[in-house]
C-alpha cells in the first residue's frame, strides 16, 4: 500500500469511530479516552472519551491508525492518580492511556527508513528516553500520554513489529505487553534450557499462559499452578506438563506476621507440594527455574522449591513487594534470584517471530466494544477478568485480519 499524493493533501477534521479517512489522511482531531486530575478514581469515572487534537510527530515518530487496544492494569493505575500521578512524568494536563495496539501506519516521521504508510504492525511498549539508549525506557501508554485508546496514537519507529497475518486485530492488540514480559524473563533472564522443568505460577494469568508456551517452544516443561479447573484445562491445552491447584496447598502462602504453628503448617505444606512435583514428573526431582510474580506470599516458596543452581526469575509482587525467605536454601544450594523488567525491541521482535511462526499464540479471553472501554477497565479493577483481555477501536467489528478487509467491512 501506498500513499497517493491526492489523499495526502486532502484536510479532515474528524471522523467517527469505526471509520477511517483516507489511508495517510491524519484529522485534526480524533476520539480518544482521556484521563484528568480532576476525574482521578475508578475506571468509570476516570476515563471519559473526548475529541482531541491528533498527535504531532518528530522525525523518529509514527502515527499508527489503532484498530484494537489490549487492556492493561497500568492505565487504572493512570486513572486512579496512585500510587502516583503519572502526568507528572509527561508534564501534560491529560493522559490517553493505553500500552498494546494492533493498527496501520499512517504517517512516518522524516527519519523513519524500515516502515512506511499502509504497514499493518503491533507495538510493543518500551518507548526510549533517547533513541539508541536501550536502558533508559520509559512505557509507552503509561509514562507517556500517548496510548492506544484513541484513533490515533503516537509512537517511536522501533516500537513497531509486523502484526502476524493469521491473527485478527483484536488478537494482534492482546499479548505484547504481557507475552514480551514472561518472553524477556524466561529466554533472556533465566535462559532457559531444553529439558529444564520450570514452575508457573499463575498458569492461567496474562504472564503465565505466555510462559507455559515459551517452555514448550524451548524444549523446557511447565508445571502451572492455578486455583480452578478452567485455568488448569487452559494450561494443559496450552502445553503444560502437568497443573497444581494451589486451593490443595492453602498453608503454603507466607502472610506475615506467622505464629510458630503456621510457620510449620507452610513448610508442611511446601513439602506437600514438593512431592507432588516429584509426581508430576515421575521422579524426585527439583524444577530448575521458578517463574515469579505472585510477590510475598509465594517467594519463600519459590526460593525453596527451585532445584541446586536453580533460578528465580521475578518481575511482579502482586500480593506485596516485602519479600521475606530463609536464605541459607539460596547460599547453600547456590540459586539466583534475576530481577526481569518487560523487555526491550530486540527480545520483542524475537518474540513477536514465535507468534508469526505459530509457535506461541494470544490467549485472549474477553472482547469489548469502544463504547466499553471504562467498563473493560472497571472490570479488571474489580478483578472479574483473567488472562489477556482487548477491546476494539478502529476495527468495525471483530473478527477481521487486515486493512482491505476493514475497509469492506466499514463500507458495509
Ligand atoms: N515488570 C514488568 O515488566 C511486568 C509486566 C507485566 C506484568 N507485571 C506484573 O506481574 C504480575 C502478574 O501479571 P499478570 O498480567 O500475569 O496478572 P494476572 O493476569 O492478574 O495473573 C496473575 C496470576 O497470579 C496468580 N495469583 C494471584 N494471587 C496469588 C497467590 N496468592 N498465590 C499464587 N498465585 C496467585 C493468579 O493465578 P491463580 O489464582 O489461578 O493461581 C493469577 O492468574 C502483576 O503484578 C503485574 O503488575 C510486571
């Protein structure tokens, strides 16, 4: 596809949701969801849809018409003004948030080589303070105000992947954020090997169905733990090796200040689920990598469980972030513990090409409308949903795969 010089120069104020201008047209205006200060609260009070200015761009930058936008707890965390007040990192009065998106490129800055108008792509989310310092990142959506619940987003040039063909756009939008991050943490920070096993925790979570997958990709075996039957038939049709219900283990979970009585109930019951990983994997065996991002309540555990050498690798502590374990199992048996933090282009675009391939794809569990995007997000805040979730912007209905299509489908 490509940019004609007649639709290049024509001028559009705004069009309606579910309708595009002609391909490389940027409006003056667009419909996003905006946060205010003044709104700060719950999801349903703090996003509101307003019409606001299209972005400008720099010369590294891109306009990405967006299609469909993963939900993501950072932008409740954006809306709720806590635990701080990210406009405070961008300086401007309102945010649009929003850290996944599958969409169109629609127009490129005077330094942009590798993309052109008409690409469909997916982003990943780690925008560069400065371009060519990978260490100083910042999340796109997040820290800044520019994200993918609008027509328009703003983005920098090495943010874009290709989007893989198979998938519709709401599938496309669903896994960046999440799939990057268990992608970064167990190829890149654990390293881990062909015939590894690795415990998941949260095995039915936005993490954990992207790391039982990777295991399988990588030769590696997954046991998940889960608390229901759904995420357990999830995580075995996802190729798990085997599943722990974590509800037949509840004394395993560290919740300080302990008595001497539940310190020994927790390490009975550690023992327990010890055993049954040996059962699982038909011999006395310990894993040799842990996936972390349940926080205080499984690490002592985590510590304790993974094998002589084994690995930890953390990136998340969503039941409390002072971790407390006995340390002489970590010097004796001489584990590690590797802090991971999403990812950066490079490990993006390794792991975008398993989901081109085929070898890792989204798990996405629940669609909304444009229309639903406070509610999607309230319902996450009220912790109603699992796995990844993604809802429509551009994309007139779901189900399509490609911009030709999307455009049939908004004619009709
Ligand atoms: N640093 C980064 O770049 C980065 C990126 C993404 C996410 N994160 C963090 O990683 C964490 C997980 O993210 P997510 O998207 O996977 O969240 P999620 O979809 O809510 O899944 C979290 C999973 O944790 C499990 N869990 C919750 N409480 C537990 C407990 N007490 N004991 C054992 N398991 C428990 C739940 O599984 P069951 O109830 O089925 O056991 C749940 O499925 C969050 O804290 C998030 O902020 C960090």
């Amino acid at each position: 596809m490509t940019q004609t010089t007649e639709t290049a120069t024509q001028e559009v104020d705004i069009v309606p949701v579910g309708q595009v201008p002609p391909l490389g047209v940027v409006p003056k205006k667009m419909h996003a969801w905006v946060i205010r200060p003044e709104r700060f609260g719950e999801p349903t009070k703090s996003f509101q849809t307003e019409e606001m200015p299209v972005w400008d761009i720099g010369p590294d930058e891109v306009i990405v018409q967006v299609m469909a936008a993963g939900i993501n707890y950072n932008a409740i965390w954006a809306g709720l003004g806590e635990p701080v007040n990210i406009l405070k990192s961008h300086g401007l009065d309102f945010h649009i948030a929003g850290s996944d998106a599958s969409g169109v490129v629609w127009k490129v800055g005077s330094a942009v080589r590798n993309w052109k108008v008409g690409d469909e792509v997916v982003l990943h989310c780690n925008h560069l303070v400065e371009a060519g310092v990978s260490d100083l990142q910042t999340i796109w959506g997040y820290e800044t105000p520019d994200g993918s619940f609008a027509q328009f987003t703003r983005a920098q040039a090495q943010q874009l992947l290709p989007k893989p063909k198979d998938l519709t756009w709401e599938d496309a939008a669903s896994y960046g954020l999440t799939y990057f991050t268990a992608h970064r943490m167990l190829i890149d920070r654990a390293e881990i090997q062909p015939g590894e096993d690795v415990l998941v925790w949260g095995g039915g979570g936005g993490l954990g169905v992207f790391a039982i997958q990777l295991c399988k990709a990588a030769g590696a075996r997954a046991i998940a733990v889960v608390s229901s039957d759904e995420k357990a038939k999830l995580a075995m049709e996802l190729g798990a090796h085997g599943v722990i219900n974590r509800k037949d283990f509840p004394n395993l979970q560290y919740r300080p200040p302990e008595t001497p009585e539940q310190t020994k109930a927790r390490f009975q019951d550690m023992k327990a689920f010890g055993k049954k990983i040996w059962e699982i994997l038909g011999e006395k065996k310990s894993v040799e990598v842990v996936f972390e991002h349940v926080g205080q309540r499984t690490f002592p555990a985590s510590v304790w469980l993974a094998s002589k050498y084994g690995r930890i690798v953390i990136c998340g502590a969503t039941t409390g972030y002072e971790l407390t374990f006995d340390v002489r199992h970590l010097w004796m048996q001489q584990k590690r513990i590797i802090g991971s933090h999403f990812a950066d282009a490079d490990s993006s675009q390794r792991a975008n090409r398993l989901v081109q391939q085929g070898l890792v794809r989204p798990v996405m569990t629940k669609l909304f409308t444009w229309d639903e995007i406070a509610n999607a997000h309230q319902e996450m805040y009220e912790n109603k949903l699992h796995g990844t979730v993604s809802a429509l912007v551009g994309a007139p209905k779901p189900g399509l795969k490609n911009y030709e299509e999307t455009l049939e489908a908004m004619k009709g």
